[in-house]
C-alpha cells in the first residue's frame, strides 16, 4: 500500500503473535488460513444472512465502470438551471411588499377622487342633492368603515366601495366650503399633503417610531376627542351648550384648539398605520394585507384634511 499507515497497519496483522486486528494473542490462539492470508471469513453458523453482495456497478473500465446506470443528461440540465434561477422573493410567495402598500394606496385615492368630482360638480350646481350625497355619502362610508375595521377578512372591493363613498361625501363637503371660504380647499389639500410627507420622511428616517405608549395616548387621544365632540352635541340639541367652534376662551375660538389636537392626533396616528406596513412587510404578511393599510392610512389622512379644513373655516369666519 502506497500510505504508510495502512501499510504499518498490514505489517502487524501478519505478525504470528497478534490478532488481524493488532491485539496480542491469547495461549492457544491459532490464526486460520484466511485470517493470515489477510482476508475475512464469515461464518454461515452465526451470520445465516452474511452472503457476499454483487457490486451493482459492475467492474472499473478505463471510461468508468462497466454495467452503471445510465442517467438522462437532462437531469443534470433541469438540476443546474434550478440552481442557477434566483431565488424566489417575496412577490413569489405571496407576500406583502412596500410596493404593494404604496400601490393599494394610490388606488384608493384615485378612487376616493373619482367619487369626490361629481359630487362637487353636483354641490356646486344644486345644492340640495349635493347635501343629501354629502349625508348618504357619510352615512355609506361611516357603515363600510366599521364592516372593513372589525371584519376578520380583507375584502379589497369593500375597502374601494368605501372611497368611493368617503369621496362623494368629501367632495360636496369641500365644494361648500369652497363656496363660502374661497381658496380654503387647496390651502387645506396642501396643509394635509405637507404634515403626511414630514411625518413619511420623518418615520422613515428613524426619527419618529410607534411604540405601545404612543398608542396607548393616541388611543386615549381618539376617545376623548370623540366623547366631547358627542356630548357637545347633545348639549347643543337639547339648547345647553352653544355649538364648540362659537365658544371663545381669551379671544381663542376653542374649536380651533380642538381641531388643532385632532391633527395631532391624527398624525400619532398616521405613525401608527406606517409601523403597520413596516410590520407587515418584514413578518411576512399576505400581499392582501395591503389593502388593510391602505385603507388604514385613507381613513387617517381624510381625517386630517377635515379637521384642517375645520381649522381653516374657522378662522376665515373671524375675518
């Protein structure tokens, strides 16, 4: 043998006072035949199933071995081309991207304008429908709101129903107060636009994130807001409060300050519908999950422009 351990190890077998196995020999030990010729025997007695096994692969040739299975190169071909393609991403298996939130988005406030042009149209040239679109506009959207908040399952047609109907309330709404604040519309589009990019740039860049406290006081935020907004409403149909935005405090219209922690409010929440996303993309949800967020940030921002256009409203009617 050309290694010299295995050749070390062939020398000692073949000493008279060892075993095959390199053992010192026992009184009476007696290598047989094969045992000293260097080859094994079974014995049939104790190893009935020890019967010597054909090689499968036949006898080596020059080119190989003679009498192997023949494999189809195409195999090999099919096997390289799958290890070679890239592998699979996330649009492969299904799930949520950013592309996809920024994508289910847009869509929906492409529809929400669809729905908000002809109902300013119809406000501005009859006044009468335009307020009753304006209620059964609110009335639909409040309805697919709740449908598509507390569902267990992402309908996608739900959610586009849904800004159609948020538009067409929108719009007449925006199509009167245009009519009575000229110029309010676009300052308070552009008011909304602007706190929905710092707030974009600003989570993206690390410098705000959503936390379980921030929540929690947004959550709280929301509640309050929303329970003093009832009760003042309350109060005023039963002639014991005056309407909110007509009270002042040290020349301050107090509705401005209420509408101004709306914002607030609003933008806290809007850091939590782009941590959703974040948090759907990098768990891995399934690209339907899209919808959900983008319906999330439609409700937001569209409460935002509103409580804007409160603002502005507000203010124009001191002049």
């Amino acid at each position: 043998m050309t290694n010299p351990v295995f050749s070390k190890m062939e020398r000692d077998w073949s000493r008279a006072d060892s075993t095959p196995a390199g053992y010192p020999a026992m009184p009476g030990y007696q290598p047989t035949n094969a045992q000293a010729s260097g080859t094994t025997v079974v014995d049939p007695a104790r190893y009935p199933y020890a019967q010597p096994q054909a090689s499968t692969y036949g006898t080596q040739t020059q080119g190989g071995y003679a009498g192997a299975p023949s494999v189809d190169p195409s195999v090999y071909a099919d096997l390289q081309q799958a290890y070679q393609a890239p592998s699979a991403d996330a649009v492969d298996r299904g799930r949520m991207t950013y592309d996809d939130a920024l994508m289910k988005t847009g869509i929906s406030f492409l529809i929400l304008l669809l729905g908000a042009a002809p109902a300013w149209f119809l406000a501005a040239t009859n006044p009468t429908l335009g307020i009753f679109a304006m209620g059964l506009g609110a009335l639909v959207a409040f309805i697919l709101a709740m449908v598509n908040s507390f569902s267990k399952t992402i309908r996608p047609g739900l959610i586009m129903a849904y800004a159609f109907a948020e538009g067409v309330s929108l719009g007449a709404l925006s199509s009167f107060m245009e009519m009575m604040y000229p110029g309010i519309v676009a300052q308070a589009f552009i008011a909304t636009l602007a706190v929905t990019g710092i707030t974009l740039v600003l989570f993206t860049s690390g410098k705000v994130r959503n936390s379980p406290k921030l929540a929690k006081f947004t959550l709280i935020g929301i509640l309050a807001l929303l329970l003093t907004r009832i009760a003042n409403a309350v109060l005023v149909a039963f002639g014991a409060m005056s309407p909110i935005d007509t009270i002042y405090v040290k020349g301050i219209p107090l509705g401005v300050v209420v509408s101004l922690i709306a914002v607030v409010l609003a933008t806290l929440s809007l850091i939590g519908d782009f941590d959703t996303v974040k948090q759907g993309v990098e768990r891995g949800a399934p690209v339907q999950f899209a919808w959900y967020c983008a319906f999330g940030i439609m409700v937001t921002v569209v409460w935002m422009y509103v409580e804007i256009l409160r603002v502005l409203s507000i203010l124009a009617s001191r002049r």
